[in-house]
C-alpha cells in the first residue's frame, strides 16, 4: 500500500521514459497488478456485486447523507469511493487490491483508486470518485444508455469481420458488441493508455478477446470495418479531460470528425452507431445539420433521433453554453450503401 497520505486516489499514471532494464521490471509489475485486477473482478462475480453507476450530482448527494462519511460494505467501497476501515473488506478482496497497488490511506481509512461497475452480466473497472484527472476513465448514465442504443440497433446485425470501438474508455461499449454479434475480430482504440489498460483487464475478465490500439480516433486502423461504434466525450471546453471534453461546435467537433472519418473508412454496407450528446439551439441541432451536410445522401443512408431530450442540465451555466437550451442525448446510424 502507498504511503503517502491522499483523499483523492490517483493510481495508474502515465509513467516516464524508464531505461530498458527499468521500463523491464516496470512492465512485469504492471502485469502483476492487471492479473490482480482481473482476479478482483472474477471474485466480485462470484460472490454477486452489482453497482449502477449515477451521475455526479447523484453521487455526491448520496455521499453527502448522515453515515456515509466512511464504507459500511464492500459496494461502499467500490462502487461509491467510500474510504473504509478495518474488517468492512474481506480479506482476499483487500488482498487483491493490495497487489494491484490501488489502495491509499487517508483520514478516514483505505481508499480504493478505481472503481467497479456493473452492466448486465459483466464488471468494469474505472476511475474513483471524483474523476478529476486529466486521463480519467468515465463510467455512468451515458454508458448505459449507449449499451441500450446498441442493443437496440444492432439486434439484428450478422457477425461483422471487423468491429471497431473508437475511443473505447473502459471498453464496455466493445463488450455489449461482442455479446450481442460476436464479430470475427475485435479492434479497441484510444488516446489514454489508462483507458486502454482498463479496457484490457475488462475484456480479459469478460473473456473476450481484442486488438488494443494506442490511436487518436481511427488514425490506428488500417482495416475497413464492416461495424464502428463510438461514444465520444461531448462537452465544450471542459478544462481539457480527455473523456469529456468534445472540443468546439459546443462539444460536438469529435463525434462530427469520428462519424464522418469512420463513414469514409468503413467496408461497404458497413455501419456506424454514434451515440453522443449535442447542444441545442434554437431548437436547431447543429450536429445533426453537419453530419447530413458531410454525407453524401447516395452514398449513405443516416437514421438520427433524440434518445434523452434534456441531459446535463447543469452545464448550461457554464460561459460555452450561453446560447444552448438544453443538451440532447442523440443517436446516429450511418449506413454505407
């Protein structure tokens, strides 16, 4: 366990250029921890955790209540980043995160620096809370309604040669892929390494077998994919987090690129699932006007509509949405013709 006292867990930073020998015994200790971790997983399975993940705001109000300053159970711990005290852990639990060098004290008990989900049948690893670092791995609401717009759309879809998960964070968009069309090859990419090594573990632990690809969007992919999925970070000018923020057209600059570079890349009748959020003006949607203006009508077929009218309500305050009634959750279907 670390030494140094911290509230806020921040575990599987980017490490600097080691010397071979170095970066030798770095690499087999990363291994050991993400053996640990997908342990971690395989025994929470068992004995039945479950964890829906909310948003923020949620989060911090149920935290906030009388008697849960500190964990009272397993799932406090793990699932609401509560610090925890002696006996709340079971023994070979505490182990494994022990090994996984994911445990720092603090005022009040241990504390856990990921945390773990649950969507269906499978667990994932991701960012405790508050995810404030830069290379944070965002987990939450928009994670599961994008695994329901997939359910949805890809109900009925053959297994494809290859399926791509574009900035695939802790990889569960791939996992619901892999489910529900079990493609022929499986290619996950992503700027943040820490997102890919999570990804890792939570496929290895799902037992499903990937490509993993240190890429900025589709820039790593050399195949055609016959299926692209993609939920990008939508938000405007949000300090520069990976995962949430969405550069200009307030947010929607990354999934207007992803779904028009993947549309030109894709394998004929080849398909893309866009699920992302996007700013509202006027009752315009200008990411919708975009990507219809960027798309050739006789070369694709696009399919558009609002899953969730009103989401991030709270972001409204902030200067880069001055002009924005309200952020919609949107999917998009982008077939090749």
């Amino acid at each position: 366990m670390r030494g140094a006292d911290a509230s806020v867990v921040t575990p599987f930073r980017r490490r600097a250029a080691l010397p071979a020998a170095a970066a030798a015994r770095s690499d087999a200790g990363e291994a050991f921890q993400d053996a640990a971790l997908a342990a971690l997983l395989a025994r929470l399975r068992t004995e039945g955790y479950r964890f829906t993940v909310p948003t923020p705001a949620t989060h911090r109000r149920v935290i906030s209540r009388p008697g849960k300053a500190r964990a009272a159970s397993v799932r406090d711990a793990l699932g609401w980043s509560l610090p925890f005290g002696e006996g709340i852990v079971p023994a070979a639990i505490l182990k494994l995160l022990d090994a996984a060098d994911v445990l720092q004290p603090t005022s009040e008990g241990l504390k856990a620096g990921l945390r773990v989900a649950s969507l269906g049948q499978d667990l994932f690893l991701h960012s405790a809370f508050p995810p404030t670092g830069a290379d944070a791995v965002f987990f939450g609401p928009d994670t599961y309604r994008f695994s329901n717009f997939l359910g949805e759309v890809l109900s009925d879809t053959p297994p494809p040669a290859v399926a791509v998960d574009v900035g695939a964070g802790s990889g569960a968009g791939a996992v619901v892929v892999s489910r529900l069309v079990k493609p022929d090859r499986l290619i996950l990419t992503d700027v943040n390494p820490l997102a890919l090594r999570l990804a890792r573990i939570n496929l290895h632990a799902a037992g499903i077998s990937a490509d993993f690809r240190l890429s900025d969007g589709l820039e790593g992919v050399s195949e055609r994919p016959d299926l692209i999925i993609a939920n990008p970070p939508f938000i405007a000018g949000d300090e520069g987090r990976t995962y949430r923020d969405g550069g200009d057209l307030h947010g929607a600059r990354l999934s207007l690129d992803w779904a028009l570079d993947g549309a030109a890349k894709m394998a004929d009748r080849g398909r893309l699932v866009l699920y992302t959020g996007s700013a509202i003006i006027d009752g315009r949607d200008p990411l919708r006007e975009r990507l219809e203006a960027g798309l050739d009508p006789a070369a694709f077929a696009v399919t558009y509509r609002e899953l969730d009218p009103d989401i991030f309500s709270a972001q409204l305050d902030a200067p880069a949405y001055a002009d924005v009634e309200r952020i919609a959750a949107v999917g998009a279907i982008i077939t090749r013709r």
